[in-house]
C-alpha cells in the first residue's frame, strides 16, 4: 500500500487539490457574470472571467474581490504543484 502512495503521489495531490475546483470556478463565474444560473458553468464565456481574475471589474464589490484573491491563490498553488511536479518526477 505504501508503494502504490509512493508511486502515485503527484496523482493523489493533483486529484485532492483539483476536487473543489469545479465549486471555486462556478462561484467566480456567477460572481462575475451576475446570475445565478447553473448554466454558466457550459458556457464558454472566457474573456470576461479573465479579466476579472487579473484585473479589477468590480472594484466597489468586496465579496469579488476577496473572492478572487482566494481563487488566484488556490490557481498559483496548482500551477505550482505543476511546477514541482516537473521538476522532481
């Protein structure tokens, strides 16, 4: 058992991390398309969410912007995990 953990590590860290990325993704999306709707998550509406992660779209709104320092931080730590990834396997 220890030597399947050993052998998948990187896969158990990516699967663990990567779980609530579909929660996190759907919140910041209707936080910055304004709706409710679950069907913003199909929609492919990718400029708008891009600049409203590395930009300030709403600077008035805390909960965005709280919101999207956390959702920056969680995609720094996976690019991260990447990165380490590359590098030690």
């Amino acid at each position: 058992m220890l030597e399947y953990l050993k052998n998948n590590i990187w896969l158990i860290i990516f699967i663990l991390w990567g779980l609530p990325l579909t929660y996190y993704r759907s919140k910041f999306r209707k936080i910055v398309y304004q709706t409710e709707s679950w069907t913003i998550n199909i929609k492919p509406l990718f400029f708008k969410e891009i600049k409203a992660l590395f930009g300030n779209m709403y600077p008035e709104n805390k909960a965005y912007k709280k919101f999207r320092n956390f959702y920056l931080f969680y995609l720094a730590v996976y690019v991260l995990l990447f990165l380490f990834y590359l590098q030690f396997n």
